[in-house]
C-alpha cells in the first residue's frame, strides 16, 4: 500500500510538474512570426524557416507629422529637386536553427530583397529605380540563462556578415542614361560587420503566452563607401492566446529607434549637396517608430503535420517621429512557415 501511495505521489508530482513547464509545443509557443530567436530547441533538434515581408512605405514624413511630396519640392517652397513618393520593399528569408545542447541554440538567416522607389521631379516628371540581391547574412547564438516552471528567458549574441550589396545602381533622369550610386534607403546591405545582442523572457498560463524581447543592432566600423548606418533597438511585447491546439491569435507592440548614418559615401556627397533629394542625405535618417502588430499562429494538428506552423502578422505604426523628411511607413505584413525535426 505505501508502494502503491508513493508510486502514485511521483506520478502526479511529475505530471504536475510536466503540466507546470513553458511548453514551445502549442500554438501560442511561438513568437508572431515577425518576431526573431524567440525560442530555443532541445539538444539535437532542427527548425527550417521561411519568411515573406513585404514592407510599404508611402509618402514621406517630418518629426510626427505626415508631409506630402510636393510640398518638399522647389516649386512648392521645397528645398529639393526629387522626392520619393513610395518604396515598397519585399524580403525572402530563409532560417534555420540546430540545438545544440539543451541550453544552446545556433540560428542563420539569409535573407534576398528587392526594392523600388517611385519618385516625382519638382519639372512633375517621374521616374523609378530599382534594387535587388542577396542581403546581409546573419549568425546568432542563443544561451538559456534562466528557466522556473512557466516562464524562461535567453540571452541571444550574433553577428551580421556584409554579404549585401553596398555599390546598388540605376539610371534616373538627371543620369544622362549612365548607372549612378542610388540613396541610402535603395542600398541591399550595410556594408559593415553587426553585433546583434539581445534577451528575450517568456511565460505561459493554461491560455496565454507572453513574450518580451530587447535587442540592437550596434555597427562595428565603416564601410568601403565610408560610412556606416545607425544603431538600432528594438523592444518587443506580445501575448497569444491558445484559441485551440491549433490556432493562436496574437497581440504584438514593437518600439524602434535608429541613428542617423555615420559618415558618407563620397558617390552621394555632391547630390546632398546640391538638395536633389532627402534620401542621400546622411543626417537626415534617425527616428523612432511604435507599432501595433495583430497576427495569427496555426500549428499542424497532431499527426504527420504536428511540427508544421504557419503564422502572418500585420504590423501597423501608431506612432512615428523622424528627423526628415524620411519615408513614412504605412505597415509590414509577414507571411511565415516553420517546421521542426525533432
């Protein structure tokens, strides 16, 4: 009988504490999907990922205020030649992330973009340039640092590679039918080795999850064009609700802040000299911007399509506060698949 007794203690005191743990394996597990190393895996396990982002920016903005582009044109009272009308920017990411121990997670990212920018001249003439190729490669690792029951938290440390295109050119107008150097915003890569720190704590009840995450991108040196992007960080709040075991809702708030671009390239000097557009000039880049993402995880239902997810998520800016003019972003929209081998 006290066999019987103990026995049955240590089942329930492990199904208490199995029941009692974070758990990656339900829908809400995850991060939105516009979220990065979010999570970790147990040793030995493997997750492939793919993204799809498409980014709209539409019109351009001063300080909190949205300003049209004509009116930054000189015949409007404007100081510039050209101003930029729209950019959408589409991104392909590929992901993958191997565990390998219990505490240790490797993650890579290697994403391809392609941009265009339509733009009007102060004569009203228009034109378009176009970028594309392969962007800057991403190395991360994640450690877990702390976990108690229902809630964890890692510490993340990577390292951007500059494998994206620095040197983008197209033709425009003022060209004479020659390929020139386009603004900072067109360019594919940053040109310069990132460190990309972070820390990120989750926790869960029986119907929700919650996550936060910090991270920066803090650039190390200059690149061949003399110059490097600003700093950024990143802080990220979000809560998924266990609809089913198969769909999560989520609720996501993201702040971000940037710099302005250090130094400049000597290809773009004597057009921000001379005013003929906003985009080539380096000062006028840093910001911040506050958006509200609302999104959805599916998990496969237990079978064969257990370890497949889908997520999508629309992030749309509340807040928005830049030195500009800059190009004011109107919402990014991020399609995702995720599937793990245990």
């Amino acid at each position: 009988m006290k066999r019987l007794f103990l026995c049955a203690t240590i089942m329930f005191a492990t199904t208490t504490l199995t029941f009692a743990q974070w758990s990656s394996g339900r829908p809400d597990g995850h991060a939105p999907i516009q979220v990065m190393g979010d999570h970790t895996h147990t040793r030995g396990e493997i997750m492939f990922s793919y993204r799809f982002m498409l980014m709209n920016m539409d019109g351009n903005g001063d300080g909190t205020d949205e300003v049209s582009a004509a009116s930054l044109l000189r015949p409007n009272g404007g100081a510039y030649m050209v101003a930029p009308e729209t950019m959408p920017m589409q991104m392909h990411m590929l992901g993958a992330m191997y565990a390998v121990s219990n505490d240790l997670t490797l993650m890579l990212m290697l994403p391809y973009q392609s941009s265009e920018m339509d733009h009007v001249t102060a004569m009203g003439g228009t034109f378009t340039t176009e970028s594309s190729g392969l962007g800057d490669i991403k190395l991360s690792g994640m450690y877990n640092v702390y976990a108690g029951g229902r809630s964890k938290s890692h510490i993340q440390l990577g390292v951007s590679i500059p494998t994206g295109s620095t040197e983008e050119k197209d033709v425009t107008p003022m060209s004479n039918g020659n390929e020139v150097t386009l603004p900072y915003p067109m360019q594919i890569g940053s040109g310069t080795f990132d460190l990309l720190p972070g820390i990120t704590y989750l926790a869960q009840s029986d119907d929700f999850s919650f996550g936060s995450q910090l991270n920066g991108v803090i650039r190390l040196g200059e690149n061949d064009q003399e110059y490097s992007f600003g700093n950024r960080l990143g802080f990220t709040n979000w809560l998924g609700y266990r609809l089913s075991d198969v769909f999560s809702p989520q609720l996501s708030l993201t702040f971000l802040n940037w710099g302005d671009i250090s130094g400049e390239s000597p290809d773009l000097a004597m057009a921000n000299a001379n005013d003929v557009v906003h985009t080539v000039d380096p000062d006028l880049k840093a910001g911040s911007r506050l958006d509200l993402g609302l999104g959805l995880n599916i998990q496969g239902p237990e079978g064969p399509l257990h370890d497949l997810r889908l997520g999508v998520n629309f992030d749309l800016p509340i807040y928005q506060n830049l030195d500009g003019p800059q190009m004011w972003n109107k919402g990014i929209l991020t399609f995702g698949l995720q599937y793990t081998i245990h």
